[in-house]
C-alpha cells in the first residue's frame, strides 16, 4: 500500500488559513465535505477533537496526523494540508504545524487505521527533505508527485 495511491488532488489542500488546532481540523474537513468525500462534517470534526483531546497528534518539526476511525467511511481517506505560515497545535518540540496528514478510516478495520498511521510516519522519518518539499510545491499535482517521488525512493 502506498499513500500515493490514496491521496489524489481532491484531498489536496495548499493554503490552510487556520490560525488554531480547532479551525485548521475545521477547514480540512470542510474542504473534504465541499468535495464530497465526507458527508458528516460535524461528526469527524468531533471525534478528531476527541482523538486530540487524548493528546497531541503532532509529531513535532512542523508535522502531525490528526486521525480518527467512523462507521461510514468505506475507503481511507488522506488528506494533506500545507500552511506556510503554521498552526499552534500542541507539538513536543513547541513548534507550529505546517504540513497536515489527516487521516479518516473505517472503524470496522482498525488494522488499516495503523498502517496508514505507519505508512505515514516511515515517509516522515525516512525523507528529511520531504517536508520543505511540500512547502515549496505550488500545486496539489506537485504535493502528490512530491509524495510519490519519496515513497519510491524509499522502495530502491
């Protein structure tokens, strides 16, 4: 599995307006909601909140992965979301969130929640240079060619 193959430009959102936790999880799920691949907004946005409220999901250097399980969501749902100028959210290193991976599985399959969770950290740490790449991208065509780029790389 690869998240190249689940991410695509629908899922995509470059310019996050955000200036909090609560309104950046509010724009990317809205933004899923405007192009149709959600259907229950308020719904995700409360057990993200939830998921948050355990503690933080970012991961620190300007990373993290809000992410939550619920019953009406058949396929994953991958959601990449890049803020030049950076969100307070709760980091251990104390540094704001500029790149997104929001995540939305099914609750009947918790074993894919995991390895996408997995997937996602083993891009992280394996491409140092991934996250200046995603800032610097100007398109979603060039954040998912981006991500495609380092998961290869990762393969050879």
């Amino acid at each position: 599995m690869r998240l190249s193959n689940i991410i695509d430009e629908k899922t995509i959102l470059l310019d996050i307006k955000a200036k909090s936790k609560a309104e950046a999880i509010r724009e990317m799920v809205n933004y899923l909601k405007k192009n149709k691949l959600i259907s229950r907004p308020e719904e995700v946005i409360d057990k993200l909140e939830q998921r948050e409220s355990l503690g933080t999901t970012a991961l620190g250097e300007g990373v993290a992965i809000p992410h939550c399980k619920v019953k009406w969501v058949s396929n994953p749902i991958v959601l990449v979301g890049i803020t030049r100028q950076g969100v307070p959210f709760e980091a251990p290193d104390g540094r704001p969130v500029n790149i997104f991976f929001l995540l939305i599985t099914s609750l009947e399959d918790p074993s894919l929640n995991l390895q996408i969770l997995a997937l996602i950290a083993q891009l992280i740490k394996k491409s140092p240079e991934l996250k200046d790449k995603l800032l610097q991208a100007r398109s979603q065509a060039e954040v998912r060619e981006t991500i495609k780029r380092q998961e290869e790389k990762q393969i050879e």
